[in-house]
C-alpha cells in the first residue's frame, strides 16, 4: 500500500487551516468544536451536533458547505416528516404516450445533507436514512440509487429532554462517526457576537476549498499510515468498553461495535493529517475518542440514577487502557 508523504501532508493541512480559519469566522469561541467537524469531514464521517437552539449548529453546517463549495439542501425534521419526503418518491408521469412511475429524487441526493432538529421526527422516518448513512444509497420500491459523491450528513439535535424530541435508534446513532456538543458562549464570545453581528443576517463566506482538492484530501487521508501499536491500542479501548472488560465498564449496558474501532482508525488518521503528521499516533486516537464513543455506549440504570456520564466513562477507560500493551514491542514504525 502507498503511503502518505510528508510533502503531500503539508500542503494538505494548509487547506485544512484556511478552511478552519474561514469556520472561525462563521462560529466564534468554537475552535475545538470546529477541528472536529473538519476532522470527521476528513474520515469521511457522518456528525452529529447536540446542543441547545440558538447556539450556532445549523449556521457551522451551512458555513461549512459555503467554504467547500459542494452541493447542499437543508430538511427541516418534525413529526410529520415522512420517509418519502427526504429518499424521494415514485411520481406518475406520461412517457412516449403511456403512463408509469419515474422516481423523483428527494433533497437526500446532494453532497451535504443538513438533517435539522433530526430527533423531532419519528422514528420511522429517521430509519429512511440508515441505508443512506452506511451504503451512500437509497432503496425505493425495489430500485437502488446512488447517492453523490462525496455524501455526508450533517445533523442537529435538540437535548433529549426538550419537548417534541424522538431518541434516535442505537443502530442510526452508531452510523454517525462523531456525536459532539455544542457549549453555550463565554461572556467574551458573546460580546463579540453582539458587536459583529445582527439578527437575521448570515456571515459572508467564501469557498475555500473545491471539489477536486476535497476528494484529494479524502483520498490522502486514508494513505496515512497506522501503526500495529495503534491499531492494538484502538482494539482494547473499544474492547474495554464492554460489561466485564474493564474497571470503567462496571456502569456500561452496551459497548461500542466494530464500527466503533474503524471509526477511531478513520479519525486517528484525519487529525494526524491535520497536525501534519503522515502517522497516526496514540494521542490522536485518544483525542477522538470521546466524539467517537459518547454515542456508542449505553449506561445501565443504575449510573443515570448516580448521574455518570458517557463522559465520565470514557475518560476513566482512557486513564485505565493503556496506550502502549505490554506484550507488544514499543516501537512504531512512521513510514
């Protein structure tokens, strides 16, 4: 296999600090949330983004499709969103003098997919995007569409406890690469807010990136290499995650999937690629971690009654799982 070159690594992560400098812009006082979105971006990941409205999540989607230039429509979820409203539907049209069905594609086939308030629609019309998330495609009435390339959902969701919310289904929530929380703003970010901004009116944005440089950039992150070392490392801390494996596990129901290993590989390598780096290490590992695993596990009741956290959990197996196994040899190879 080819792998990354150090050449090829830097002028990619000055794409990625223009396109982090352009986000800054649109979202102030969110720098760590914004590495993360372009790091998930990267490992071609689908995100989820939990935080109360008003704090900024639909404007960082919206300004994060502006500054790539890719193809994006924007589904507003409510109860009364159907299947058919996002996949498309069947339409029945005349054709050389005979009737019959022609699909009409819905605002699914498009690049970025803005899935708004998503947890405020049913949990039959979320299922319409489990195909979509996993296998970039659409079943309709036994016919299988492609979706475009590149494809990724972008999706808001209001805290659990708000009214007129749904729980998103465990097998959509693992198909989203990232699960990360928008915080509310420091006095600081918000005076500079009030003087910079006004209701009702977006930030100029400008497109940073095109098309043809994002596909390279997927394509080098996925040249980066990962060292047997990490690789062991990601596969004990995915497997400390379940009931019996670890100290930490004695308050977890349900552990993360294998998915949740290929996740932490995929994001390993997009933040070295963002730190210039053509390896992944154990740092980058331990710095996705939490938006990768905060979704996949599930407490049992007794650590909600106490208020742990996912959080909480995932920091201790951090400190508890040690980066480098004491059966393997210590050395990594870079190249």
């Amino acid at each position: 296999m080819e792998y990354a070159s150090e050449t090829e690594v830097h002028n990619a992560a000055k794409h990625v600090r223009s396109l982090s400098n352009a986000l800054n812009q649109v979202l102030f006082g969110q720098e760590e949330l914004i590495d993360l979105v372009i790091t998930g971006l990267l490992a071609r990941g689908h995100i989820l983004l939990e935080g109360l409205p008003g704090l900024g999540k639909t404007e960082l989607v919206k300004g994060l499709s502006k500054t790539l230039g890719l193809g994006t429509k924007r589904i507003q979820f409510t109860p009364d969103l159907l299947p058919g409203d996002i996949t498309g539907n069947p339409v029945l049209q005349e054709v050389d003098g005979r009737r019959e069905f022609k699909f009409q594609p819905g605002p699914i086939f498009t690049n970025i997919m803005l899935a708004d308030e998503i947890n405020r629609a049913s949990p039959k019309t979320q299922s319409a995007l489990l195909e979509a998330m996993q296998e970039r495609r659409v079943t309709v009435l036994g016919t299988t569409h492609d979706l475009p390339k590149p494809f990724f959902v972008l999706a808001t969701q209001n805290p659990i406890e708000l009214e007129g919310t749904y729980p998103l289904p465990e097998a959509q929530l693992d198909r989203f690469l990232f699960k990360l929380e928008v915080m509310r703003n420091s006095v600081e970010t918000l005076e500079k807010i009030v003087n910079s901004r006004e209701l009702g009116t977006e930030p100029y944005v400008e497109s940073i990136i095109d098309a043809g440089t994002l596909e390279n950039m997927l394509r080098l992150v996925r040249k980066i290499f990962l060292p047997d070392v990490v690789a062991n490392y990601i596969a004990r801390l995915v497997d400390a995650t379940h009931p019996g494996q670890s100290a930490s596990s004695s308050s977890i129901k349900y552990g993360a999937s294998p998915r949740a290993a290929l996740s932490l590989a995929s994001a390993a390598k997009a933040r070295a690629l963002i730190c210039e780096r053509p390896h992944a290490s154990f740092e980058d590992v331990a710095h996705v971690a939490p938006a990768v695993l905060r979704h996949r596990i599930l407490l049992d009741y007794n650590a909600r009654v106490e208020g742990i956290t996912t959080n909480d959990v995932i920091t201790n197996l951090l400190k508890e799982v040690p980066a480098q196994n004491k059966a393997t040899p210590k050395t990594m190879k870079t190249s």
